[in-house]
C-alpha cells in the first residue's frame, strides 16, 4: 500500500542518516588523533630520543628473547654471545632494555641533560661491545688504532643524528696503549682523552681482541668516561677488561699485558 512504502522510505532514510552519523565519528576521531584532516594519513607520535655517549645507530629492542640464557638475563653481566663473551656490570651501571642497534650496551644509571642539546641525555659512562667490519685491520693493534677514531666520535662529537651534544671535540691526545690479555687473548687498546667545547670532555678507550669462541673473528669493546668528578674512575676500565670472560667460563684471568703500567691521564 502506499502507507507501506512511505513507512519504508522513511526507514531507509533514517538507516541512511544514522550511517552517515557513524563514519562522520569515525572521520572525526581520526582527525582528532593524527591532528589531520585526511584520516588515511596518521602521524606518529615523536618526543626525543635519549641520546647515548659511546653508540652508535638508532635504538632498539634489547629485551631477552626466548633464546636467553640464564646468563644473559643476569643483571650483573653484560653478554655478547655473537663474540662469546661476558663484561661485568659495575655497582651503579645498567644494561639499558632498548640499546643501539645490534650493539650490547651498558651505561652508568646516573644521566644529564647533555649540555649542547638539553633535550637529550647523556651518560656518565658507556662501554659497547662490537664485531668490526669493513675494515683490512688484521691484528688487535691495528684494528684498536683504526677504531680509536670513530669510537671517539661516536661519544663526544655528534650523536647518532648529527647533534654536537657536546659541542664537538676540540682536542685529543693519546694517554695509553699497549698488549693486555682479554679471557686468555692476547689484545690491544688505545686511550684518549677528549677535550669538548661543552661539558667536562672525557676518555675514549678501544680495545681489540680475538673472540673466544669460532674462528676467533675480532671483537672491539669501546669505552667513554666523561672527565671531571662526575665520571667513572678510569681505573674500572682497566677493572672491565680484566673481568671479561669467555662465554661459560669465571675464571680466565690474566696473561701478556695484565699488569701494564699505564701512563700518567691527568
């Protein structure tokens, strides 16, 4: 009848608006939340990234993994187990739950607003562990005088977006080198001591040895401790490579170098 087909006009009528009601929200909501008129087009969320002395690349997940052991989820040990190595975790430092890329980092607890971009941080001191690459370096010398460089870089000229968090590095000068055994190798380290325009500068170790594991590939750990009173003692870098271990074992200790007198780093 006629009154039948006015009732369903009307019904698709109000079936009509009350659609255009819920993607009118739903525009909205979108819009609302990327704070664009075009919903298809979400922006992200961003605050700043903590930036790190002594990193390299950009963040990443450093939570154990399934694969873990219970060695590497031990709060007191840094494990690398590409390199089949452990690093004690000194009193007041962390192994961070997002780190730099494929680096294992650890880092003193204690930050700061970094001096030459106070909308990051820094730390008092870092220590990474990494397999070199690129490089025709074949011996633990060579490979700590070519990484020397950049290891400095990384912690006291630009963070790993080009930010001179420091003021960039207006002077360096060698403080120590020579042979040291590292878990029952024998290796080689390069310290500076860095002067920035900002902040209290520091010192930047690389130290080059064979892995314990496989065919030995190298294996580079870099350290950076801020100068000043503020900073680690440089005495726990020379403390940290005694204590690295090979993957398993506690005691390997000592060796060629164990006992290098090192010089004055005033």
């Amino acid at each position: 009848t006629g009154s039948g087909r006015g009732g369903g006009s009307a019904r698709a009528v109000a079936l009509v608006a009350a659609g255009a009601v819920v993607v009118g929200a739903v525009v909205t909501g979108a819009v609302l939340l990327t704070g664009s008129d075009d919903p298809a087009t979400p922006r992200a969320h961003t605050s700043p990234s903590p930036s790190r002395t002594g990193t390299d690349e950009a963040p990443g997940d450093d939570g154990p993994s399934p694969k873990d052991t219970p060695a590497q989820q031990d709060p007191d040990l840094l494990v690398d187990q590409l390199n089949g190595i452990t690093l004690p975790i000194p009193d007041g430092w962390e192994r961070p739950e997002r780190t730099s890329g494929q680096l294992l980092t650890m880092r003193t607890e204690e930050s700061y607003d970094c001096p030459g971009a106070s909308s990051s941080f820094c730390y008092h001191g870092t220590v990474t562990t990494r397999t070199p690459g690129g490089t025709d370096a074949t011996t633990p010398e060579a490979l700590a005088k070519e990484d020397i460089t950049d290891a400095a870089d990384r912690a006291y000229e630009e963070d790993v977006v080009g930010r001179r968090i420091l003021g960039g590095i207006t002077a360096h000068r060698q403080v120590a080198a020579g042979e040291v055994a590292v878990a029952g190798r024998t290796g080689y380290y390069i310290r500076w001591k860095v002067t920035t325009a900002k902040g209290p500068g520091g010192y930047v170790q690389s130290l080059a040895f064979p892995s314990a594991v496989g065919s030995e590939s190298p294996v580079i750990v870099r350290y950076a401790f801020d100068a000043g009173p503020d900073g680690p003692p440089l005495s726990l870098m020379d403390t940290l490579t005694k204590g690295i271990r090979p993957l398993g074992d506690d005691a390997t200790d000592g060796g060629v170098g164990s006992s290098v007198e090192h010089p004055d780093a005033s």
